[in-house]
C-alpha cells in the first residue's frame, strides 16, 4: 500500500489534535474542578447531577419551612407562658381580694391591676407573628380573633381550621393553632343542674365584677374557675411543646437527607484532582510525543537516502 507524503501529514496533526482537544478537555476540568464541563460530555451523567441538585433544593426549601415553624411555634410559647402567669397573679389577686380583711378600697385597688390583666389577656390572645398573622385565629389569620363590643363583651372570630405545610418528601406538619383550643372556658351549671360553657373572657370579666363589687361567692366562683381557664393554657403549652419537637426532629432529619445527597452530588459531580493531573501530565507526554514524531516525519525526504 502506497503512503502519501500528505497521509502522513493529516493523521499525524489529527491524533495531536486529538491529544489537545482531551489536555483542553482536562484543563477545564481542573479549572472548574467539575468533571462534566457540559452536558454533551456525558449526559447521563449530567442528568444525574441536575436531579441530585433538585433534590438537595428541596430539601432546602423543607428546612427553610421548618424555621419558620419553629419560629412560629417559639412566639405561641412564649405567649401561652405569658398568659398562664398572667392567670396566675389573677388568682392570688382574687384569693386577696376574697379575704375579709380587705376594705373596699382595696378590693377596688386589686379590681384595676385585675382588669390590667384581663386586658393584657386580651392582647396575647390576639397576638401576631413577625409576619402580621394572628397565632391564635385558626385559618383566619389575617384578623383579630377575639373582639370586644360596645358592652365589653368579648367573642372569638377565628376558626378551629389547622394549615398544615410540606415538612419533608412524606411529612406535613401543622402550622397554626385556634384560640379555642387554648383559651377555653369554664363549665358552670344553671338553677336546674344544666351544665353549660362560659366562654374564657367572660369568666375573667365576672371575676374582675366580683371583686370590685365585693361579692365573695363570685370571687371564689371566679378562683376555681380559672383552674379551668390555667388547664387549657397548660395544654396548649404542652401541644407546642410537642410541636417544637416533631420540628426540631424533623430538621435533623432532612439535614441528613441532605448531607447524604451532597456526598453522593459530590462523588458525582466533583473531579479527582489527583486523577486528573496524573491524566494530564499523560496526555502532556503523549503531545511532546506526537510533536517530536512528527517533527522528524516531516524532515524525511527521499534525497535523504541517495
């Protein structure tokens, strides 16, 4: 088989192409210490990458939900707190009061810091978020959910609705808590025995009347009444309590998840650099080669063997 001069010339300075185009291929490699550069490089691969990354994204947006829970969850603690030693100082208010040592004068005394209570009641059940939302309004959390008329009375406009959000890939987790759950009333019963509920503020404001009035059978009715009303606040306490938990558990969960996922991106995606250099300084030695191959090959000439 005859071998042109040109043959030799065109498959030498295509594998020193070859060989530059792999050395360039490793370079950016290096460079950009990720071993797909693009996606034609290896699809399969880079299809891989792109739903680890989705992936991990999502468990980004799972723990950014969580914080927000915590958060959310942190504010009806610290509130419920609040009103459970709010109750608190009410009854040895109301037991004071009660004592008949007391003069009218200081049982009105006792009635203004009790109505200051009973006010600041009022504001934690309506209190807000860092958002504006109302922590105690059900799904109405755009509103205030305890209202008070023009005769004081009080009445709550939240619903009992629980939001739930995506906490994980399988979890859900509540979000919101109703007012009703949390600031419950008490049971009374009517001349004929007939139980029926008084509604939380309402019997906060007929113990505030008791005692300014000096009635001592409201003012003991009102005592033993807020047992009830302290029940209730204790139980939402203990369901927030539960709540931060499930959610603090929940974070280490998907933090997990996702330290698994950047492990596995990593050994998909992230290039060996010992490999690599070894790889280069080897297709570097193949060019040298080819270069000095070809350098002797395009000095051969017929002349040289007359």
């Amino acid at each position: 088989m005859k071998v042109s001069t040109s043959y030799l010339f065109d498959r030498a300075t295509g594998q020193m192409a070859d060989v530059q185009n792999r050395l360039a291929k490793i370079q950016a490699q290096a460079a950009q210490g990720k071993q797909v550069i693009a996606p034609s490089d290896a699809p399969e691969q880079a299809a891989a990458i792109q739903r680890l990354k989705g992936m991990i994204g999502r468990q980004d947006d799972y723990l950014g939900t969580l914080e927000v829970v915590s958060r959310r969850l942190q504010d009806e603690e610290a509130y419920l707190q609040s009103a459970n030693d709010t109750l608190i100082r009410m009854t040895e208010l109301a037991m004071q009061a009660a004592n008949d040592t007391y003069s009218g004068v200081n049982r009105e005394a006792i009635g203004i810091e009790m109505r200051s209570l009973r006010d600041q009641l009022m504001s934690i059940a309506n209190a807000q978020d860092a958002d504006g939302d109302f922590l105690f309004a059900g799904g109405r959390s755009m509103a205030a959910p305890y209202a008070q008329d023009e005769r004081g009375r009080v009445t709550y406009r939240g619903d009992q609705t629980r939001l739930e959000v995506l906490a994980g890939d399988s979890r859900r987790m509540q979000i919101n808590r109703s007012g009703s759950d949390v600031f419950v009333g008490a049971v009374r019963y009517t001349p004929t025995g007939e139980p029926y509920k008084a509604e939380f503020f309402t019997v906060l404001d007929d113990l505030v009347e008791a005692v300014e009035q000096g009635n001592h059978q409201g003012m003991t009715q009102g005592a033993n009444e807020i047992t009830s009303l302290l029940d209730g606040i204790s139980l939402g306490l203990g369901a927030v309590g539960a709540d931060l938990n499930v959610a603090e558990r929940q974070k280490d969960l998907v933090s997990g998840v996702k330290l698994r996922l950047q492990t596995t991106l990593s050994n998909v995606e992230d290039l060996d650099y010992a490999e690599a250099i070894t790889q280069m300084n080897k297709e570097m030695l193949a060019l040298e080669a080819a270069q000095s191959s070809f350098a002797k090959i395009s000095q051969l000439n017929i002349f040289n063997y007359l």
